[in-house]
C-alpha cells in the first residue's frame, strides 16, 4: 500500500530524485540510496532517478580528456586503468547476483574501453589535424555519469524493481556550448514523451546519466559542472513532476559550506531567488541554472541527506519569499578584480573578459561590482562555478596575453579576489540589518560593496587573504541574530 506523505496527500504523481556523486560512490553509501528508491517506489505512481558520477570521477576524466589533446597516452591510459579498479572495486562489493555483477562489469568494462578509444582518436587527431575537437572531449568526460547509472540501475533490478540506465545523451537536447550547453526544453519535452514515458507507464523506473546531453545534430555536451541537479529541474519541468529531491551528502542547504565551517547550520526554508543567488554566488549544493525551470513551473525542490533520510532537508519554493527578513547564508566564490588608472567606459574591458572566459571554458561571466572615482575604475567579474576550479587560473593567464595586444580596452590591471555573499530575504528593507551587519565587520579591507538587485543579496569584494576572515565574521552574525 502506497504511503501517503501529510504534505503531498493530493496527487503522488512523479518524483525525480538526483543522487549526487558522493551518495554513488560507496557501498554504505549505495545501500542508502537503494533503500531510499525502494522507500519511495511505494509512494509515487512514477520515479524518475538521477545520478551523478562517483566523486571525483569527472576531475579524472577531465585530466584524461587534457593528456588525451596533448597526446600523452600513457598519462590517459593510466587514469582509465584507476577508474577502472575504482568501478569493479565497487561492483565487487555490492550485493548482487552472479548474473547482475558479470552483466555490470562486463559494462564498466566497455564504457571504458570506448573512453580509451575516444581518447585515443583525441590524440591522433591532434597529431594529424591539429585542431580541438569538442565532441571527442565531452564523450570522454561524460563517462562517469554513465558508469555510476549502470551501477545503480543494477542494484535496482537485484532488488526486484524494474532499474533501467537510460544515458541522457538520448533525450536531453542541448546547445552546442561545449563544456557548459544550456538545455531545449521544447525539444528534449518531445523526447521525454515518445521515449521515456513509455517506460514510465510500464513501471519502469528509469536511472538516468545527469550532466550530459547531446546537440540537436547528436553530438555530446555536458552542462557545466555540477550539471547533474540542471538535468534532476529539466526532466522535473518535461514530466510535470510535483517535486525535485537532490540528495547529497549533507543535511541541505546550509548556512555556509560545512567542509569549511564546521559551525555550518542548515537552512530550513529557501526561496528560488535565494538559492539561485546561493548557487551562483558560489555555494557548491547546487547547480545556478537548474533553479529556472523549477520556479517557471512552481515545482518545490528539496536538499536532504542520505545519511539522515528521515529528516527533510530544506525546501526551496514560491513560500520561501514569505520568511522573516534575515541574513540566511554566507558564500564566497573566486572573482578577478580589474583596476585602472582613468575612468571612462568599461564596455571594452568588459566584452574582453567574457569572451576570453566563454573561448576558454565556455561560461559567461558577469560584472559583480564596477565602480569608477574621479581617476580610477575598479570592475570585478564572478567566475561561475560551473566553470570548473580551473577558470580563473585560465582566465588570468589569456588575460596578460591579450591585454596588451587590445589597447582599445585600456591600461588594466589584474589580480584575483574574492567575493562573499550575504544571502537573505529582502535585504533592501531598511530594518537596520545591514547596519548591524556593518558594524560586524572587523579589521577587513573591503574593496567594494554591491547590494544585488534581487534583493537577496549584498557582495562584498575583498584580498583572497581576507576572505576567511569576512565569512567568519558574517556567519557569526548569522548565527547569533537568531
Ligand atoms: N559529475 C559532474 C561534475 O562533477 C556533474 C555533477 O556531479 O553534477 O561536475
Ligand atoms: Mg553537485
């Protein structure tokens, strides 16, 4: 007998649950995870599951992806062999049936070896052509994904439910912004009815790679890093799903980063301009771009623990906007802070950034802070997460090439900042909060403030040396005007 849970008696229709890579990426772990599918398998009429690649399986994939370009085989071959004893370690220790595990790692086994030969078409193609070749990239990096659903898929099936891995190459149709493609969802709402609802209705309840897609003309794309929650909010908004539960291996959405602060609370309520601005302004849970398809359709989406299943993590929906004026979070991210010794237009500097960023790692970014006195201008850009931990090493080194070489932006200098975040509801009401928040702040050289215009949050800029600092100071401030 289906359980009905108090908040969503009416209509238990679908759910998409999204696994994140450090909930795929052990047995203990696993074991969760099934019991939470086998959990809500009684409750909802269709169950849709998204997985992530085991963690850090994507930052090897990318390591192969580069050696593979430089043509470096032994470097790529010894990183397929470490993925591989990592995946049957893995299949070797679940409980599974003799037929399951062969079937699994006979998978794992292929996957990998098509890796090793788009690896190696990688490398010929460098020494005969000379020239980059996305497709061959983005095939490479999305085989983690794949792996981690087969091997979720089969633990399914071992425990009599009807596991499929479905790659989402098939059905998620993308733009061609390799490394970071942004999803259609006309078109992939096409695929998803004539391919995927016919398993849905036949009981099957589909495991799906998150992160990658392919383009119109069927070449791969991934959706920038962390793309798995962006796939979970796509197949959510294409099946009318009533919620999104991404679960990962944290308590929810919390106050700062918990591997950094261990004082880190989590967040009972959110909105979906609070967690957009979370997710962009640096906090690791979640994906910016998946926040979109959710609030166009009003569906809630929910970030809970695998370890603690029976708590419920935070809610994130249109109610979140109802909550008490506060300082709710703190985040920090990587920005690049440019000066120079005049004032004057910044559109020229401003398009050099952006497109040395979209050419290198293909994210846009944005201006966070510009500001100009009587003889200098000072403009900061974000480097988005989903950009990758790499970005802003990148975009320094192009930006010393090319600034010389474009005296039409101007005489700038760079150096990397940082920026941290203040996340709460309504700051702009003037209450005094931001005055307390102010006179909070101690021995900090701020070098510019900007309050967004979403009105959740307020960005400080600051030396890379005086970031800890400042979160520690705003999250303290959190924590006691509760
Ligand atoms: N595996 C991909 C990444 O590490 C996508 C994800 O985890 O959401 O970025
Ligand atoms: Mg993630």
């Amino acid at each position: 007998m289906p359980r009905a849970e108090p908040e969503s008696k009416v209509s238990m229709d679908t759910l998409i649950m999204k696994f994140g890579g450090s909930t795929v990426g052990t047995t203990s772990a696993l074991t969760q995870v099934l019991s939470i599918i086998l959990e809500e398998h009684e409750r909802w009429k269709r169950l849709l599951v998204v997985v992530s690649a085991l963690e850090g399986v994507t930052d090897a994939l990318i390591e192969a992806a580069r050696l593979a370009q430089l043509g470096n085989r032994r470097g790529y071959r010894r990183i397929a062999a470490t993925l591989r004893t990592r995946h049957m370690a893995l299949a070797e220790n679940l409980p599974l049936g003799a037929t399951e595990r062969a079937v699994l790692q006979a998978d794992i086994d292929r996957l990998l070896f098509d890796m090793l030969d788009t690896c190696q078409a990688l490398a010929d193609r460098r020494l005969n052509e000379d020239y980059e070749h996305p497709e061959h990239y983005e095939a490479i990096v999305g085989v983690g994904e794949r792996l981690s659903a087969r091997i979720v898929a089969a633990l399914l099936r071992q425990n009599d439910l009807r596991g499929v891995a479905i790659d989402a190459t098939d059905l998620i149709v993308t733009d061609n912004v390799y490394g970071n493609a942004t999803v259609n969802i006309p078109l992939t709402r096409e695929r998803i009815l004539a391919h995927l609802q016919p398993m849905l209705d036949r009981q099957i309840t589909p495991v799906i790679t998150g992160f990658i897609g392919s383009t119109v003309g069927g070449h791969p794309t991934t959706l920038g890093r962390g793309g798995s929650d962006y796939t979970a909010s796509v197949l959510a908004a294409c099946t009318n799903a009533k919620e999104v539960w991404v679960w990962t291996d944290v308590d929810g959405m919390m106050t700062t980063d918990p591997r950094e602060v261990a004082e880190a609370r989590k967040i009972p309520s959110l909105s979906y301009d609070e967690v957009a601005e979370l997710a962009y302004f640096g906090a690791r849970v979640l994906h910016p771009r998946m926040v979109g398809p959710l609030r166009e359709r009003d569906i809630p989406l929910r970030v809970r623990n695998v370890f603690k299943p029976r708590e419920q993590g935070t809610l994130i929906n249109r109610e979140g906007e109802r909550d008490r004026v506060a300082v709710k979070a703190v985040t920090s991210i990587a920005g690049l802070g440019l000066s120079a010794r005049r004032r004057g237009p910044l559109a020229g500097i401003t398009r050099l950034v952006d497109d040395i960023l979209f050419r290198t790692t293909g994210s846009h970014t944005e201006v966070m802070i510009s500001s100009q006195t009587s003889g200098e201008s000072f403009v900061c850009f974000v480097i988005p997460t989903t950009a990758g931990p790499d970005a802003l090493h990148t975009l320094r080194q192009a930006l010393e090439d090319e600034l010389p070489e474009t005296p039409e932006a101007g005489v700038w200098t760079a150096r990397p900042v940082t920026v941290v975040t203040a996340i709460g509801n309504r700051l702009d009401q003037l209450n005094g909060l931001t005055a307390r928040l102010f006179a909070s702040l101690n021995d900090i050289r701020i070098l510019a403030v900007a309050q967004g215009p979403s009105n959740c949050t307020l960005s400080f800029v600051t030396e890379p040396g005086d970031a800890e600092k400042l979160l520690l100071q705003i999250h303290n401030f959190i924590l006691n005007s509760d």
